[in-house]
C-alpha cells in the first residue's frame, strides 16, 4: 500500500506567483502574459514544503526559444 502525498503551501508563495502576474499583466500589456519563477522549499520522503517562490527575469526570441537572464538570479 502507498503512502499518500502531503503538501504544505505557504501563503508567501501564492502571495509571490499573484504579484509577478499582476505586475507583468500590467507591465508588458501583453496578452496571454507568460512568467517564469522558481519554487523553493523541501521533500522528506513524500512530504513537500514549497516555503517561498522567486520570479526569474527572461527573454523571448522568436517562437518559443526562451533566455533566462543569470545575472539576475545572482
């Protein structure tokens, strides 16, 4: 018998996601709005904690080709 999944979702994270699109929707004007970031948190065998989220700074080429900006993300 497996054992069921646990995920515990901070408030700061949903907080994080919905500002970045609020910001971008209102930034860029663009639509659909396309953003980008990375979940942090923690797995102990089938727990997870997502504990906080960062929005990742990136580019778009044409069609799909995305560049993430690393000196951001230092």
């Amino acid at each position: 018998m497996s054992e069921s999944l646990s995920i515990l979702l901070h408030p700061l994270v949903v907080m994080n996601m919905s500002d970045h699109y609020t910001r971008a929707k209102y930034r860029e004007k663009m639509n659909p709005i396309r953003v980008i970031g990375v979940i942090l948190g923690r797995q102990e065998g089938r727990n997870l904690e997502i504990v906080n989220s960062v929005e990742v700074k990136f580019t778009m080429a044409q069609g799909t080709d995305i560049t993430i900006d690393e000196n951001f993300m230092r």
